[in-house]
C-alpha cells in the first residue's frame, strides 16, 4: 500500500471509531490514578492498578494478548515475533489539584478538545498507541515484529516501574515513548538534585522559605525577621512587608517556571535575598546565607554556582533554585540541576560544594540520573521523523531537551508525541498543558498521533527488510 493511501485508510479508520475511543480514553480518566502507597498487590495503590486493570480490560477486549506484570506495569502485545518494537506509556496521573473549569476525572469533550487528567499524560497518547495498533490488526498487517505497548504504573513519582518489567523481559529493539511532543526528542539532560544547608544559626532570620516543589523555579518566598521597627522598610517591586510583634514578615513574588525551561521564571528567593541584604544588617553567616541566595538562585545558567556546561546537541546546563526551607535554626537550599554532559554529574557536586564553602553551605546529599542522546541519523530516529513529516506535511527535526521521560529509563528509546505545538495553549495561560488544569489533547493531535504510530511501525518494518 502506497503511503497516501495508507494515511487515508488510517484516517478513515480512526474517524470510524471516534466514539469508541472516547469511550475508552473516558473510563481511562475516569480513575483517580494518583500513585501512593501499597496496598496488598497494589504496589502504587489502588487508583494506578484500577487503570491498569482497565486498559488490559479493554486491549484484551480487542483481541490483543495482555500482560500484568504484578501491577508495576503491563502490557498489549500485537504480534508472535520474539522480537519486538516498544511503545512505552504510562496511566497513572498527578492529582488535580483545584480551579478546574471542567471534571478532571471525567472526559469532556469540547470544541475539539479533550479535556481531563491524564488526556495528555499520558492516557491520551497510550490509547493513540493502542488505535495504531488496532488498525494494524484489524488490516492485517503483517511486520517482521511484534509490537509491543509498555503500560507504567508510577511514571510520575520517579518511574520506579520498568525496572521491574525489566527483571523478566528483555527490552525491545527500539522503543518510544509518547509523554513528550511530535517530532522524535533524540536526548534528554541528565537531572540533578542537591542540596546545600547552611549551618550558620539563624539569629536575626527567625525562618526563610521559599519554592513549592523541587523541580520548578520558586514564584513565592517568605522571610521573618526579628527586630525591625515599624515602617522601616522601604517599598521595592515583588515585594510585600507586614509588621507584627517587631518583626517583618517579608513576602517576595516571582515568576514560577518548569525547571526544564527557567529561562521563562524570575526565581522568588533570589528577589527576596536580594531586597533584605540591601536593606537590613546580618551577621556574617547570614550575611554570607543570603548573598549565597541572592546570586546562585538568581542565575539559571549555574556560572556562579561553577557548574556551567555546554554540549553542542543538548546546549546549555540549567539550575534552579526551587525549594527553599528552615528547621532548627538551619536553612536548605535545594537545587534542580539539567545537565548536557554524560558522566559529569561528580565534577558538577565537587565544584557546586566547593563555591558553597565559599558562602558558608554545606553540600548535604545529591542524587542525579542520567541522560541519554542519540544522533538523529539514527535508522528509527529518520524512520520516525519521516512518519511525522508525511503527516503533518511539515518539517519535523529532532531535538533535545531538558525534561525527562521514560526514556531515560529503557533501553534505546526516544521520546515521540503525542502533542503538536499548534494545538498548544488554547485554554490559556496556566492552564491545558500536561499537570495544568484544565489538561487536554485535541481530537486533531490524538488522530495525527494514531496515523504517526502506524506509519511509524511500517518505517520501521522497512528498515529491518532492506538488512
């Protein structure tokens, strides 16, 4: 089959089962599946093996053959071939927090969008994945492999899953996972994480906050500081000061943003650092604490840290300052580190510990995981660009990033899809993306996904037939 013929064929046959998919991606997103602790087999909790029981449910209901492999993961094979091309998702989801305008647990379907936790990340691309696969079955079409879609329980508390898988199958040839954005990412930065405390004792500084999670820049902070008089701070921009009991409770507002991307944050620590070290006396160690804060979490290139990087295909390291808390008359920086370099990971804590020294902190624990990159001449690298270019008739280069996927984690694979940057940021700002509210994948997307995968595979085929 020519390829016109077989993205017409693909499309005629996914516009033919709209209300079928729906169906199915809505009793996906209608299960709360927030990984937690164990319970029993349950090894993410309930609401991660419920969405598992459900998509085996439906694959099986298919006709494909499915697998549990103890709850960590599972999986919907189409083919007898011991060799096997992967597609690697996931379905459990992040919570949903408040100020949805839409039931996030439940799938709403509107002027092209649809919406609910988990339709983008990554319920949404998992059902493209297994449409594909449903069209090459209900086709006929016969590759020199089998295909294989990896179905993770606990992707986003740290993909402690596919190790498991792991430990009983061998990987496949060449997987892909689809938690990213069309066309294929061909590297992904090593993360980072450490964290500098600083032993000084807080004397004038009663407590010093600062982020709400790890991984993104801080947009807020907050600072009480004993023994200031009423009235005596000046007014500066991102700042708010109330007096009580002759203190000052100094609030400082940033911009947030995702630490793959900082470069869009004004870091809220640094702002508040910034404006009490200009405008009241410390003693040396604070002194020392916040010119630490002011400069290290006010620069996202990581040059004054000492750790700058750059690798000609993953460009340039990135580091945030995204948490910032106080106990016991101690203060701990945490810092988010994306890293372009391989194995760099050691120089990076010794010469982030070494210009901490220099400011009073202390390196108190780090952990990272590495990237990987892969050239974008790879054969199933071209082969998955091709099947995006016919597609979406556009010119679909390979790119790296900073963010962190499955990839990362299995072996030979590539972030690929679902997401096309045209039908991003519909709903506004702060809301439709991945872990937003309001998330959504518009029907175009979860279509184009579908005719991608399916092309993508026939590539795929083509290349181990010309061996």
């Amino acid at each position: 089959m020519e390829e016109k013929e077989l993205l017409k064929a693909v499309e005629e046959y996914i516009v033919s089962k709209r209300g079928e998919y729906e169906r199915d991606l809505d009793s996906l997103v209608s299960i709360e599946s927030v990984g937690c602790e164990p319970n029993g087999a349950h090894v993410f909790g309930d609401g991660s093996a419920a969405a598992i029981d459900k998509i085996l449910e439906i694959g099986k209901g298919y006709g494909f053959k499915t697998e549990n492999h103890d709850y960590y993961c599972a999986s919907i094979v189409y083919g007898e071939s011991e060799e096997e091309l992967g597609i690697v998702a996931h379905v459990d989801v992040v919570p949903a927090g408040d100020g949805w305008s839409y039931p996030p647990y439940r799938l709403t379907k509107e002027n092209g969008l649809l919406i609910g936790r988990g339709t983008e990340d990554d319920k949404g691309p998992a059902v493209a994945a297994l449409y594909a696969m449903r069209f090459l079955k209900d086709k006929g079409v016969k590759l020199p492999f089998s295909v294989r879609l990896i179905l993770g329980g606990d992707e986003e508390r740290g993909m402690n899953d596919l190790p498991h898988f792991l430990k009983s199958h061998k990987a496949p040839f060449f997987s892909f996972t689809p938690d990213s954005e069309f066309p294929v990412c061909c590297g992904e930065k090593g993360i980072g994480k450490m964290n500098i405390r600083f032993d000084c004792g807080l004397d004038r500084i009663e407590t010093v906050s600062g982020g709400t999670v790890t991984n993104a820049v801080a947009g807020k902070a907050l600072a009480v500081v004993k023994d200031v008089a009423d009235g005596s701070l000046p007014a500066a921009e991102g700042i708010t000061v109330r007096y009580a009991d002759g203190k000052a409770v100094v609030s400082a507002e940033g911009k947030t943003a995702h630490a793959a991307m900082p470069e869009d944050g004004v870091n809220a620590i640094s702002v508040l650092a910034a404006y009490l070290a200009e405008n009241l006396t410390f003693g040396e160690g604070e002194a020392k604490m916040l010119a630490f804060l002011r400069d290290i979490c006010g620069d996202f290139t990581g040059k004054k840290l000492g750790i700058e990087q750059h690798d000609d295909l993953m460009e340039d390291l990135t580091c945030v300052g995204g948490l910032l808390t106080t106990a016991h008359g101690k203060a701990v920086q945490n810092f988010n580190v994306r890293f372009p370099i391989v194995g760099s990971w050691g120089k990076i804590t010794a010469a982030a510990a070494e210009t901490a020294a220099r400011y009073g902190g202390v390196l108190e624990s780090e952990s990272h995981s590495e990237g990987y990159s892969f050239s974008p001449e790879k054969p199933e690298i071209a082969a998955l660009t091709a099947a995006c270019e016919a597609v979406t008739g556009e010119e679909s280069k390979p790119y790296t990033m900073g963010g962190g996927t499955y990839a990362r984690s299995f072996p030979n694979t590539v972030a690929f899809g679902a997401t096309l940057s045209k039908h991003r940021g519909l709903l506004g700002e702060g809301r439709g993306k991945a872990h937003d509210r309001d998330e959504y994948l518009s029907v175009a997307e979860f279509e184009s996904a579908v005719k991608i995968f399916v092309l993508s595979a026939i590539n795929i085929a083509r290349l181990k037939e010309e061996k």
